[in-house]
C-alpha cells in the first residue's frame, strides 16, 4: 500500500473508522500492510484521539504482525513493554493477549523454557484462562510434547466445552501417539 493511500485513508476523521479498517487488515493477514498502516496512524496526530483500549489493540497488531513477519524480536519488544504498563496489568484480557504475543515470540526464538515459566505464571494467576492453555498447547505441540499438548487442550476444554475443535485435535494426537 502507498503511502499516499494510507496517507489519504488517515485523513478521515472518524478514528472507529480507522480501527475497523486497522482491524480488516489484520483480520485478513496482510501482515505488512498492518504494520505500514497502525504506524502512520501512530505517527498522526491522530494518535491524539486514540484512547487506551485503542492503544492496545493496535500494538497487540503490531507484535503479531512483527512475529508473522519474522521479525520476533520487534513483536517481543513490544509486548514486553505493554506487560509493563498498568492500565494492561489492570486488564485481564488485555494481559492475557499481550502474554500470548510474549509466548509466541519467545517459541519462535526456541526459548521454550522461558515460553514455560512465563505461562505457568500466568495460569498461577488465571487458572481458568484458556487463551493461555491453548498456547501453552500449542506451543507443547509445537515440540512433539504431544502428551502434554492433549492435557492442556483438555484443560481448556474443562473450562470452555464449545471449544470442539479442540476435541478433534485431542483425537488427531491421540491417534499419533
């Protein structure tokens, strides 16, 4: 996307118009144009108008979008940052989104020992949290830890039963191991 285009799409002034269309580029994985677009929008004097909620979300997308793009330690540097400010520590979901992008770029740096205590932390704290089960999961899987993958999507299913895809992969596991 040209800078002009973004240029031209930030002129508008409705900033939950500007969310949304943040929003459907990352929903759609164009992981570049996420990062160009969130940071012109940062760089506006927009950014004036963009509240806390705003705030996060948008570098909730940008540490995703660093780590999708390979650049893990960016998506890493920026969720570390917002774990330490407190309107996140004060948010429960908004924690919990920033510790997944901690624990996902400390896997893709194969800091599986970190990527462990940082969630077993976590699920100290959040027992019943099953964003942070998944990951934790995921990331077992990731490791051929298959055993250990199926016991956390359990747990998670335990709390959340409407997972069921979860399910189908507890049996695609169970049929490897």
């Amino acid at each position: 996307m040209s800078d002009r285009k973004i240029e031209e799409i930030i002129d508008q002034e409705d900033i939950v118009y500007l969310m949304s269309y943040g929003s459907s580029l990352f929903a759609s994985n164009k992981y570049k144009e996420t990062i160009e677009f969130h940071e012109k929008l940062l760089s506006s004097n927009k950014s004036k108008k963009i509240d806390l909620h705003q705030d996060a979300e948008i570098h909730y997308r940008l540490s995703y979008s660093y780590i999708k793009l390979e650049d893990t330690e960016k998506g890493l540097e920026i969720a570390e940052e917002y774990l330490q400010k407190p309107f996140i520590i004060e948010q429960p979901h908004l924690k919990t989104l920033f510790i997944q992008m901690k624990a996902k770029a400390l896997a893709k740096m194969k800091k599986f020992v970190e990527v462990a205590i940082l969630l077993d932390r976590a699920l100290i704290e959040t027992p019943r949290n099953i964003i942070l089960w998944i990951e934790l999961g995921d990331i077992q899987q990731s490791q051929q830890n298959y055993q250990m993958a199926i016991e956390c999507y359990e747990k998670a299913l335990e709390i959340n039963p409407s997972f069921t895809y979860l399910q189908e992969i507890i049996e695609y596991l169970k049929k490897g191991i």
